[in-house]
C-alpha cells in the first residue's frame, strides 16, 4: 500500500500512521489486513527526530507510532490497536485473533507483554551495548527469550493454534530482525529455535505477513543506521 502525504488519509475511514520497520506498528498493519480493512497509511519516518502535528495531535501521550485514526479518532498502542480491530471487524467471516476462551486469552496477553518487555528490551540492549561483554550479555538473554517462546508455541501450527492469532501477530514483526541477530551477533535462530524457525515460515505464507514485513536485510539495514552499527 502506497504511503499517503499526512493530509491525504482525512478521507479515509482507517488510517494507519507508521514508519515501515517499525515492530510495534507492522502488528496493527498485519491485523487490519487479516481482516481485510481498507486503510490509509500514512507514513511517519522516525529517522526524523521531531514528531509530526498529526502524532503530537493523535498521541500526545507517547508521542509514538503506531496510530490508528478511525473516524477520526485515534487509537494508540500496537497490541491495543490489535485487539481494537479484533473487536470492531469481528464476524461470521472474520474470525477472532483473540481466543475465545478467557484463560487462553489471559496467556496470549502475558505473552504479548513479553515480547513487549523483555524481546524488545533485549533486542534493544543487543543492538545498543557497545562494549563486547555487554553485547555478550544480551545477545544470550535474546536467544533465552526466543527459546521461552518456541517452548510456549510447543508443537502448535501457530500460537493462536490452528490459525494465526494475537500473540503470532504481536511475536511475527520481530522474525524480520532474526537475519539482523545472525549479521549483528552471529544467532543463528533457525539452528537454534528450529521451531519458530518454522513457525516464521508459516507465518510469511499469510499475505497479510507477507505483506507487511521488510525483508531480513533492509530491516538490518535500517536498524544499522538506527544504531550506528558497523
Ligand atoms: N508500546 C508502544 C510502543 C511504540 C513505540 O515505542 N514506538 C516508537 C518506535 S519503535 C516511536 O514511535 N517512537 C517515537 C520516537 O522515536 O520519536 C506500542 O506498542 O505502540
């Protein structure tokens, strides 16, 4: 989907305001097309440093990205955004990416929270640390946190079951960054989570993944010049 100047969405009904590798936001992408919702996206490049008016306007708490503007009205907070969309496109045809069941549900969230906290912090410290004991560090706690999750899929298709669900939508942004753990730290996560290895490749069968996620080696590109690597 083609990115629109900042005033071009005021007509659309979804609006998806993001930058292109951005993790947390490829999830709200990803969801609105499982659910074959039209959206805008409006593009917000975070090589920038300031924020645009439209993201001061619609986030003034966070500032962040991503932001989902429906009718007019935004939406902030991927995994928000994500059960958003589960709540309001949601019928006979589309079928929910939440579980049914309150217990399921409740793990697919805490799950969710991790990748959020601790992926993320990880992945963070392991692009960021720039003394080799540091890196060292954070690349095993990485992998640690990869492994715990290949251990949550178990020998499930997807972590939603049969079908992808919330938690493959909010885990499936960071499968574009396991080329940049090869390149940057030398993991090599098909060898070592052969599971979620797998489960990557059934994902990117799904066009809205498909879709959405950069290639290994642009998404190691721009975390490249992100952090200044070498
Ligand atoms: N918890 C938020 C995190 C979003 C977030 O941190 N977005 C970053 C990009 S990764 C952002 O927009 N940063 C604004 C900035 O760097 O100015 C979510 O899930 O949406």
């Amino acid at each position: 989907m083609a990115a629109a100047r900042s005033h071009e969405h005021e007509g659309a009904a979804v609006t998806c305001v993001d930058f292109w590798c951005n993790e947390f936001g490829m999830r709200a992408r990803i969801a609105l097309r499982e659910k074959g919702v039209p959206f805008a996206f409006v593009e917000e490049d975070l090589r920038v440093r300031e924020r645009s008016d439209l993201v001061r306007r619609m986030n003034p708490a966070h500032r962040s990205i991503p932001i989902l503007i429906h009718g007019g009205r935004p939406v902030c907070g991927s995994l928000n955004i994500v059960e958003y969309v589960d709540e309001v496109w949601s019928d006979q045809t589309r079928r929910r990416l939440l579980p049914a069941d309150p217990l399921e549900r409740a793990r697919a969230r805490f799950w969710a929270d991790f990748v959020d906290r601790e992926v993320y912090g990880a992945q963070t410290r392991f692009l960021t640390s720039r003394s080799e004991a540091a890196k060292a560090a954070a690349t095993a706690e990485l992998l640690g946190h990869l492994r715990r999750l290949e251990a949550v899929l178990g020998d499930r298709a997807f972590f939603g079951g049969e079908e992808l669900g919330f938690l493959d939508v909010a885990l499936v942004p960071f499968s574009a960054m396991f080329h940049g753990y090869e390149r940057h730290g030398g993991v090599d996560v098909a060898a070592e989570c052969p599971a979620l290895a797998r489960w990557v490749g059934r994902c990117a069968e799904r066009e809205s993944v498909r879709g959405v996620l950069p290639s290994g080696h642009d998404m190691y590109e721009i975390h490249r010049e992100f952090y200044d690597l070498e």
